[in-house]
C-alpha cells in the first residue's frame, strides 16, 4: 500500500471519497476521551494526521486519479527506482494496524514523554 499525504484535517473525506470511487483505502484510527468544562466524549481521531494508506495500481491513470483526489498533495516517501513512483508499506505492517485500528480501544497519549520511564 503506497502511504498518502493529504490536506490537514481530511483524512476522513479522503478516504470516503477514493473508497466511494472503489479504490482501496485505509485510514487507521485513534479513540481519545476529550475533556471539555461541561462533558466529556469519545472521539475518532486518525492514528497518523495527514497520512492514510491506500492501494493503488503502477498505472498512470490509477496514480493520478488519486493525486487528483480532492484532500490529496501527494504520495509520500517518492522513490522514482521502485517502479511504482512511491515506496509502498508492507502488507503486514497495514495489517496489524487495522487491528489495533478495529479494536477501538481507548488512547490516551502521553504528552512530554520522558526516555527511560
């Protein structure tokens, strides 16, 4: 799967825009519990801001339909010598993070993480 870079905070519209043109997307996702003064709520966020996985054919006209895609700037990790024109993520990595994905368990980031603790 190539990894895909996109507009910041369309990782949604993205995915639900190349996956209604019957192209392979996947976008792994975080549950957080938000805090506000008056609530709290569990919300879906994406495991990688701006990235999203999708699988795309070597043809010229499958990398272009996605690079014209709405929310998309471009197809991270270019390697012109692949062969594919972007270094694809092994399928084993992508499978392992929609399980974590699917799981929907609760994350609750660290922030200021210290080495060694």
């Amino acid at each position: 799967m190539a990894f895909v870079y996109v507009m910041t905070k369309h990782e949604f519209k993205v995915v639900v825009r190349l996956l209604s043109a019957e192209k392979e997307a996947f976008l792994p996702t975080v549950v957080t519990l938000n805090k506000w003064t008056d609530r709290e709520k569990l919300v879906e966020f994406p495991q990688f801001p701006q990235y999203l996985f999708g699988r795309i054919r070597a043809s010229s006209k499958d990398k272009l339909f996605v690079l014209q895609t709405m929310g998309v700037i471009r197809f991270s990790g270019v390697n012109k010598g692949s062969g594919y024109g972007y270094e694809t993520v092994p399928d084993q990595q992508t499978s392992n993070l929609k399980i974590i994905s699917e799981s929907k368990a609760i994350v609750n980031p660290i922030p200021f993480m210290i080495e060694g603790h």
